[in-house]
C-alpha cells in the first residue's frame, strides 16, 4: 500500500458515490471504535473523524479512508483492518482545523501506511 492509496477507499470497501456515513459504526477487529461524524476530503485526502465515545477520553480520532475493509449499509457499520490499540496510537486529533492542515494529514497518513499491509475482511 502507498501512502497515498491510504487516503482512497480500497476496492473491497464498496459503497454508494455520495452515501452520507455520518453515524455508521466503526468496527476493528477488536471491537467498536465509535461512530463516524463526519467525512472530509481535503487536499486529497479522504478521512473519517470518528466520536469514540468513552474509550478514549470522549476524543474524536481521524482515520483514513484507505483502512476501511468494509461498508454494510444495511447494518450501517464501517469495518476498518485496523486494532482500537493502533487506533487510539495514531497522531492525536484535537480540532477540527487539522483536518484543513496537510502537515497533519500527511503525518496521520504515513502512521497508518506505517502499520503495514492488511487481509481485507468484508463488513
């Protein structure tokens, strides 16, 4: 995986053009990470801000595209390849503004390219 296909859906994670994820859960493989709040495609680089809820201090994480694994619209859940552990090790998100910030985003990008190639999994 390049660091650039990070910030694209995998071909296995299909999904609708234009489908609205706000609210759908994320799922690792070991377990519920929390609920998408929103998607955003800045300077190309598609992500997810999640609300984690409790298990990280009621923080949001941002989590690119290209882990996804899986969409299940029927279910309204995003199953993602990567752990909450790693998850919750990625580069902290604080505001909304680093979402706008390619620094940021370059260096939430080469942590995930980082965790290496992952078996895709269907939602």
């Amino acid at each position: 995986m390049t660091v650039d296909s990070i910030w694209s859906y995998p071909p296995e994670a299909v999904r609708e053009p234009g489908e609205d994820l706000t609210g759908f859960t994320v799922v690792a493989p070991d377990g519920v990470v929390g609920h998408v709040d929103r998607e955003a495609d800045h300077f190309g680089m598609r992500h997810l801000v999640v609300d984690t809820g409790v298990w990280v201090f009621g923080q949001s994480v941002l989590v690119p595209v290209g882990v996804v694994t899986g969409v299940d619209t029927e279910e309204r859940r995003i199953s993602v390849a990567c752990s909450r552990v790693e998850i919750k090790a990625a580069p902290r998100f604080r505001t909304d503004s680093e979402t706008m910030d390619p620094g940021y985003l370059s260096g939430v990008g080469s942590y995930y390219h980082g965790l290496g190639p992952r078996d895709a999994t269907t939602a």
